[in-house]
C-alpha cells in the first residue's frame, strides 16, 4: 500500500511531508468504516448505558431520562447487591484457583512431550478451547441432573442419588469446566517457550527439583500465570450463562442480577450502574494484567516492527538498520 | 568520475528520521559500471543512503540523480535500480519462478521475452531447474541466487546490494564474492552494496565509501584506504592498526607522544596534532640495537606473545603505548615475552591521519 | 526444545503428572462423550439407556422452531462474519500501517468489545436498539427486535476479533517483502494485491473462522437483542434447558458441537500452514 508519490523531482522536506500527508488520508480511509461501525455500535452503547445508570426509574418499570441522579450506584451499597457482587467474587475467585492448580500441572505435562505427542495434545485442548461454550455447560448440566446419568451411576453402585446441581459447588465445576482451557492455554505458552538449560543450571547449582521448579520453573512462567488468571477470572466474574443454567436461588451472580434488572425487575438504571462497574472491574483486571506481563517473555513482545517507509518518522530507533 | 555521467550522483543529500540525522550531508559520484562498496558499523547510515538510492527512503535535502536523471522523489517503481535485499526478502508465497518474474510481469512483459529473460537470469545464476520450487525449499545460498536473479532479470542500470552475504555462512560466503565479482563483469552494470565487513568490502570492491555516523568520511580503492586513511575512525575501522597519538614536527617528520621522532609524511602544518597509525603486518621485530637505517624504529619489550597458526602476533610495550607487531610466515618464536626489541618500518609503512 | 524434558522432575512425580493430565482430560471429554452417547437413546428417559436411535434428531429436525433457529444462526454467522473480516481486516491494517489522527483512540476501543463480559456488552447494545428505535420510529417507521439487530451486534464484537487476528500476522509481516515489490516495478495497489493480501490471507481466514465459531456460540448477547422470530439456535438451546433437560435437546447439542468441532478442525489446519503452536494460542 505505498502512497502515490508523483511529487516533482527534487528532493525535499516539502515532498517528504507531502507524503506523510497522503499516506495519513489513506490510512484514515481504511480505517474509517470500521472506526464508524464500532462509533455507533459500541461506543455510543457503552455512553447511553453510562447515562441511564444516572437516569430515574418510573414507577412503572420506565427509564425516565431526566432527573439524573446516582441512586443506582448509592443502591449498590445494599446488603443484597454486596452480596451478590462478593459472591461473584468469591466464586470467580475461587474458579480461578482452581484453574491454576489443576492447570498448571497438566500444561506441564503437555509442554514437556516429545514435539509430535505435544502437537496432538494441543488439538485435544484446542477442541474444547473451541467447542461451542453453551453445549458444554449443558453437558456438565446433563451429566450432574439428579436424574442424569452421574446420579443414576451412583444410586446404582449403592450411594444413593445425589444433589449436586443448583448448589455453588455446581457452579464452580461448571465454570472450572468451562474456562479451564483459558489458563492452559496461555500456561502452555509460557511453560513451551521456557528454556528448561536454566532448569538445568539451578540443578547444577545443587537446586532440587522442587527448589529449582520454585526457584526457577515457576518465576519465569509467572506471566502466562497471570494471562491465565485474567483470563479465567473476567468471565467468570461476569458470568451469566453458567450460573444460570446450573446454579439455584442461592447462587444469584452479578451477571444474572443485571440481566435480571433488564428482564422481570425492569430497573435498567440499577442494571445500567452494575454493569458499569462490571466494565470498569474488568478493564483494571486487564491494565493490570498488561503492567505485570510487560518485561516477561510473552507479555513483552517486541511491538516494534520492521521499518519502512513513513513509520520512520514516528520511530526513528528502528528506521536506521545499517 | 565527473568527466562521464555518473552511475549515481548524490549531492548534498541529507535524511533526518525526526530529530535523528542518519544520513548527514552526503556527496558522492559512483561510476557507470563500477563495482562500489559502502562500508560502516551499523547504524553509520549506509543502509539508508543505499534505501534513498532505490526509492525506498527519501532524502529530506539534497539532490539525486542516477545517468543524469533526477530522482530524488521518484518512487522505487520509477527507478532504473533494483535491490537485493538483506535477508533477500523472496515472496513465500511465489515459486522461484514466479519470484523472478515479478517485476518483468509489474512492467507488463509477458509471452516469449518473459519467458528468455527468464531462463536467462536463471541460467547467469545457476538456478536452472529449480523454478519450481518455494523459497523455504533452498538453501542459503540458492535463495540468494534467486534475489539476484529476480534483481538482475530487470536489466537494472544500477544493481544495489544489502549486506548480501551477511546471511551465509564463511564458506559460502568466499565462494559468493567471487561469484558476485564474476557476475558484475559479466553484466557489465553498477553494483552498490553495503557491508559491514571490512575484508569484504575490501576483497571484492574497486572502490570503497566509508561511513560513519552518517557522514562519509573517505572514498578511495581498496589500497588507499587501508595505506592511506583519511582519518582516525577509518584507519582504525578497516583492518588492525596501531594508532600512536603525535604532533607534527616538521614536514616529513613527526614527534610522538612517547617523545620519539620518526620520519613520516604529514599534510597538516607544523604543531597540528595529529594520530600515526602503523599495520601489524608492515613492522617488523629485530632484537634491540639492529635497528635500520632507512625508515624509522621504537625501542620496547615483549609483553605478550599470541600464536594464532599463520601468523605470531607480539605484544610490544614501547614506553608508555602498547605496539601490536604480526609476524607471518616465520619459523619457531624469535622473541620471548621480556626480551628487549626495536620495533622497525619502512618510510611510508606509517601513515599521518589527521585528528 | 522438542525432546521430552526431564529436568529433575523425579520418577515418581513424572508418572503423577502423566496420570493428573489424563485425569484433566478425561475431565474435559467425558461430560461430551455422556451427551453425545445419550443423544441416541432410544429411550426418553435421560438416565436410562434404552437402545441406540436417531429418534431425537429426528424429532429436533421436524421441530419448525428449531429448523427455524438453525436458519437464523446461519445467516447471522454469515453476514457477520464475511463483515467483519472485511471492516476488521482493514481496521488491522490501517492500525499496523499507517499514523492517523484518532489511531490511539481506535487502538484502544477495538480491544474493549473482546474485555468486557457478554452480558454488559449485551445490555449495552439492548439499551442502544431500544433508544435508536424511539428515535426512528419518531420519523414514521416501527422497527423491532430481530435477525438484523442480531447481525448488527454480532458484528459489533466480531470485527475486534477479526482485527486481534489479522494484527497478530500482520505483526509477524516482514515489510521488506513490501519494499522488494515496490523495487521491482509494482505499484502501491499491485503490492498489496499480489505481495501482501496472499501473505495475510491465512490470518484473514483464521479471523474469519473465529468470528463464526463466536456468532454460532453467542447465547447472550443474541438473547437480548434477538426478537420473535429471530431465536437463534444458542439462544433456543438456552430457554430450552431453563426448562428441563430432553433427549432432543441432547441431539441438538450433538450437533453444534459437531459443527464446532469441524470448525476448531478447519482452523487448526489454517494455521498449522505456518504458525507453530504457540502462535496458534496467542492469537486467541
């Protein structure tokens, strides 16, 4: 996509600026339509929700846009919303755990395999990685129902049936079950990009292989650690699906709570306000996320690119490579 | 090279990437089928004069011109050059075929001329019978002849090289110097390539730009820039030498810092100080008190001895410098560390470099 | 690094390892394995195994509603997904090429729709449609809910991700392939046509995979955009289970997840063409 360069012959600052002129247009150009199409149907969105989170809520279940107020953010002090929201938090937390402990040692395992076994296994992860999420919550419902055949299994071995689904603990499974590849994932990566001769150094420097997994192993994949942690812990805290589907009453997340307050409540404002926070939650997950990954391997991937023509003027370390 | 027209002329030309100058001020002639090297650390701004020649780059100031021509804003379309890039930069995608084509195919060659002109190039390399195949189907040096295949194949009036053999190993290397060299008399055009690479530079071109920092500092054959450099970075930058800090005594002679007087041309008037750079290879060891009569001599001691196979380099304390001496082709060590030498050379193994 | 490490790990903490990883695998399959397998039971009972049947795909594929959710899932998965490779291609090329003004800001926003959870993102455009619709319908026309509002969202996330993709290849683009184009005669336009499109197309085509797996997988975003008449599949699948559990609920699911599994199939052999595995993952 080079610019159309037919300045006159002589070289000068005037031609260059020209050039960078043009060029600007044309990448103004290609990014245009879908700079407009997220304008309009994400950020003007996300600005209407900030504003109905200060708008009234009529008697009616109306939204009035008029007497703006912060009610709903002063209602998400009530012991109720707290609840839900520290609920959220714990259960996410806790998946995220979890995520981490029964991950990681499996994504060693993985990385660890010979180049040909590792390549099957990954497809094996990928698959569910993939596999429509909805289906997959519905198998853990299906399989855990207490007249499904996990019951059906245990009554006929002699245990009785058991109730498992709508407590919390179904949730945590299904949410385990359903972001589990997320912390595998970015683990593999960490742990197959990992120079095991530095494991091998701390042994040699009379490590065991506990220490020098501590010592070693473990620091220099933190930063997959953390990529797998956000990225297990911001759907689960916003979860809507899972909880849904296999928790009970006393399972009420944040993301079914504003669900509700668009459906059978029909308080948008207070549904407005939550899920402000919900964004502002996450987005500070994800900062944070991207300070602590800077510097480590992946988290700090080189973002300077090869030269060329016009981006030297932005990047003048990089444009001279002789 | 003014009496003909100039291959590439540069004037004046100067390339600002923001606040930092990475081509300063340059002017340079290069003549019709001249084979030109542009030598220089990295980062000394070669590469980018090389970019500014092919179109790739612009220069903020000065003038360019190629047989004549301004070019200066041109695009590298509209250019009578063609490159071949540092990692050579073959299309993946494309066979060797295809590769080679490309730019014929751009200029809307097609049918019977494409074809020889194909077969031509392909054949000038030694590529016949690999058209079929990907880039990542070669080896390094295969893929190298497809770069200069796809370069040539344009009949380019100007061939510019990028670091053309930084990418192989020594070997294959050697063997490509020659090759590139036979290649350049056989085609008959201009070849600018830029190295980093000293003995490189100096095997294979008639004529050599040194850079650095973004100013050329001296253009000259082979000879006079390793006899004769115009200053202390380029005296320093191609091959080993001593450099001995002096002041000028008088025209032909010069006192060093050490308080020894020696007899070497200068250029710079009385008092001037000025850097005396000696080769390894142009000094030669004798035991204390045999010194010459014609040329000139430092008196010192063996400090260190390196045997490197072809060659002995001795290390020579001489008062307060340290003098490298390289001794070739002798048989067993002479000197030993601690015995007492004179460190000798002809009149003009000593080249002046002003400051 | 491609033979088996065995820095230091001991015996008996290398077999643990091995049978954890099976443990977690069979964790990960067997749930599926126990859908898919009573998706052909005979009987109507789900706990009972009454004899192998295609009784209930039968019955799913004779359900209007569900034919009818098939269909719509279908066309918004299109529609949005051949937009947003094209919108989402150009976006990443424009952010990786170019400096223009408003290029930090849009920088910023592409990634947002991918950050923040499903359900504020479909609250957000739920609120949008209902106060876009008050203000059209002020100049004459009734617009409602449906498989164009559907579309509309689906693309509102989907050009992020076919963005995230493209970028991600575009990263790895060695511009001097660019450069030797231009050096060998083409021109701006004929260098991106025959140097740099056939170089991203498989990034291009790896966007484009996932935006379909994302708009076949979306349940709630659909959920709330989505009108009478314009169910989608997920969506249907959703209410149904609120219900109860069914056999044919079970054959459907046997069939998205076909569907899912032919996809992660086609775009894992999209990439292996070049990126390695780590490639693979970091793109998502």
């Amino acid at each position: 996509m080079g610019p159309a360069r037919r300045s006159p012959p002589t070289a000068g600052a005037a031609g260059e600026e020209a050039a960078a002129v043009a060029r600007r247009r044309q990448g103004m150009l290609l990014a245009s339509p879908g700079a407009l199409y997220l304008l309009i149907f994400f950020v003007v969105p996300l600005g209407l929700i900030t504003v109905y989170s200060f708008a009234t809520r009529t008697s009616t279940g109306r939204t009035a846009l008029s007497g703006w107020n912060v009610e709903s953010y002063r209602a998400i002090g009530d012991d109720i919303i707290v609840g839900i929201i520290g609920r959220s938090a714990w259960l996410a937390t806790l998946t995220t755990v979890l995520c981490v402990v029964v991950g990681y040692p499996f994504a060693y395992y993985i990385a660890t395999r010979p180049r040909h076994v590792r390549a099957v296994l990954l497809v094996l992860v990928m698959i569910p990685f993939w596999t429509n999420a909805l289906v997959r919550v519905f198998a853990i419902r299906f399989l855990l129902g207490s007249n499904g055949p996990a019951s059906a299994l245990s009554e006929s071995l002699g245990f009785g049936t058991f109730r498992i689904l709508f407590t919390p603990t179904a949730v945590t499974i299904g949410m385990v079950y359903s972001f589990l590849t997320f912390m595998v994932l970015p683990l593999y990566v960490a742990l197959e990009r990992m120079d095991w001769s530095l494991t091998e150094a701390a042994r040699d420097l009379y490590a065991s292989g506990a220490k020098a997994f501590w010592k070693v192993t473990l620091p220099l994949t933190r930063s997959g650690i953390v990529a797998g942690c956000v990225l297990v812990f911001v759907p689960s805290f916003g979860s809507y699906v899972v909880p849904d589907i296999l928790g009970g009453a006393k399972t009420l997340l944040i993301g079914s709570y504003i669900a509700r307050q668009f459906r059978d409540a029909r308080n948008w404002p207070l549904g407005a306000a939550l899920s402000v926070l919900l964004i502002v939650a996450m987005l500070v997950a994800v900062a944070l996320n991207q300070r602590s990954g800077s510097g480590a391997e992946d988290g700090g991937r080189p973002r300077g690119r090869r030269r060329g023509p016009g981006r030297g003027v932005a990047e003048p370390a990089t444009a001279e490579a002789s | 090279m003014t009496e003909a027209v100039a291959a590439v002329e540069i004037e004046g030309v100067t390339k600002r990437f923001g606040e930092v100058v990475a081509v300063d001020d340059i002017d340079l002639a290069i003549g019709d089928g001249e084979f030109f090297a542009l030598l220089g650390p990295s980062g000394c701004g070669k590469t980018t004069t090389l970019r500014m020649i092919a179109g790739l780059d612009l220069p903020t100031e000065g003038r360019l011109r190629i047989f004549g021509e301004e070019v200066g804003m041109a695009p590298p379309d509209r250019r009578p050059v063609n490159t071949v890039f540092q990692a050579y930069a073959l299309f993946p995608h494309m066979t060797v075929r295809q590769n080679i084509e490309f730019g014929l195919r751009m200029r809307g060659i097609k049918g019977p001329e494409l074809g020889r002109r194909v077969a031509e190039a392909t054949g000038m390399v030694r590529l016949a019978g690999m058209e079929e195949r990907r880039p990542d189907q070669l080896s390094g040096g295969q893929q190298q002849r497809v770069a200069l295949a796809r370069a040539l194949v344009n009949q380019p009036k100007v061939l510019l090289l990028d670091e053309p053999l930084g990418a192989l190993d020594l070997k294959l290397r050697q063997e490509m110097q020659q090759e590139l060299k036979a290649l350049q008399r056989e085609v008959g055009i201009t070849f600018v390539f830029v190295t980093h690479d000293q003995e490189e530079a100096l095997a294979m071109s008639e004529r050599i730009g040194v850079m650095s920092e973004g100013r050329l500092l001296q253009v000259g054959t082979p000879r006079e820039i390793y006899d004769r450099p115009a200053s202390r970075f380029v005296a320093d930058f191609i091959g080993r030498t001593n450099i001995l800090e002096a002041s000028v005594e008088s025209a032909g002679t010069v006192r060093l810092d050490s308080g020894a007087l020696i007899d070497a041309e200068a250029s710079t008037p009385e008092g001037s100080r000025v850097a005396v750079s000696l080769r390894p290879e142009r000094v030669r060891l004798q035991p204390r008190g045999t010194a010459a009569a014609e040329g000139a001599s430092l008196d010192g001691e063996v400090r260190d001895i390196t045997y490197l196979g072809h060659a002995v380099v001795y290390e020579v304390a001489a008062g307060p410098v340290s003098v490298e001496v390289r001794v070739e082709g002798e048989v067993g060590e002479p000197f030993a560390a601690g015995d007492e030498v004179t460190v000798a050379w002809d009149r003009g193994a000593a080249a002046v470099v002003a400051d | 690094m491609s033979g088996v490490v065995e820095v230091g790990l001991g015996r008996r903490t290398r077999r643990g390892l091995a049978v954890w990883a099976w443990v977690v695998f069979a964790f990960l399959y067997v749930p599926i394995f126990v859908l898919v397998v009573f998706s052909f039971n005979a009987s109507s009972r789900v706990n009972i195994w009454g004899g192998f049947s295609f009784q209930w795909y039968g019955e799913a594929l004779r359900n209007d509603v569900i034919t009818s959710a098939i269909r719509v899932s279908l066309i918004v998965a299109l529609v949005s997904t051949v937009v947003s490779m094209v919108l989402g291609t150009a976006v990443a090329l424009a952010l990786d090429r170019y400096r223009f003004r408003g290029r930090r800001a849009l920088d910023g926003t592409v990634y947002l729709p991918i950050v923040i959870p499903d359900i504020t993102m479909a609250v957000m455009l739920l609120v949008f449609f209902a106060e876009a619709f008050k203000f059209i319908d002020s100049f004459g026309p009734r617009l409602t809910l449906g498989i164009s509002t559907v579309a509309l969202s689906h693309i509102a996330f989907n050009i992020s991700f076919v963005c995230v993709v493209v970028r991600a290849r575009l990263d790895q683009f060695d511009r001097t392939l660019e450069e030797a184009a231009r050096d060998l005669y083409a021109t701006g336009w004929q260098t991106f046509r025959r140097v740099t499109l056939p170089l991203i197309m498989p990034g291009v085509a790896a966007g484009g995979l996932l935006a379909l797996t994302l708009s076949l997988d979306d349940v709630v975003i659909s959920a709330f955009v989505s009108g009478p008449g314009s169910t989608t599949l997920p969506v249907y699948v959703f209410s149904s289970i609120r219900r109860g559990v069914t056999p044919e609920l079970n054959a459907i699911s046997t069939l998205m997840l076909a569907a899912s599994i032919a996809l992660v199939l086609g775009s894992l052999a999209l990439q292996r063409r070049r990126a390695s595995a780590s490639q693979q993952t970091q793109v998502l």
